[in-house]
C-alpha cells in the first residue's frame, strides 16, 4: 500500500490533504476499491503483527520487520 502512495502514511498533514482532493482524479476502479484494498492492507498488517508478537524472535528482528510509519508493533 505504502508503494501505490494512494494512501499517505507519513502522517503529514498537508500530504494526506492534498493525496483527499487528488483521490477524485483517481481512476473509476481505484476509487471504487479503494475500501477492499484498505481491509486488505490492514488484515496483512494485523497478521505480520501478530506472527511477530507470538514469535520466539529477538528485538532485531522486531526491528528488522516494524514499519516505523505505522509503528504496528505496540
């Protein structure tokens, strides 16, 4: 999700503001998709988050595998 830019994860403001008025000039199908590839993004996070905490893996690997973005792993 994070390479397709349609939704903004650096939590900047004026990025996310200007990524909302552009989200009308999207193609027909994004824009009518967009919630299944949310759901979609957001149950392979949880699944990444929840191997990780229930893995036997030490804090480099954690590390190695957290989106500093997203901070999924509190």
């Amino acid at each position: 999700m994070e390479s397709t830019d349609l939704i903004p994860l650096t939590g900047d403001v004026a990025k996310t503001t200007r990524r909302a008025e552009e989200f009308k000039d999207l193609h027909e199908t994004l824009q009518r998709n967009l919630q299944t590839y949310l759901t979609l993004t957001m149950d392979a996070l949880a699944a990444i988050q929840q191997r990780v905490k229930s893995s036997a893996v030490g804090d480099t690997t954690r590390q190695m595998v957290r989106n500093p973005h997203l901070d999924i792993l509190h």
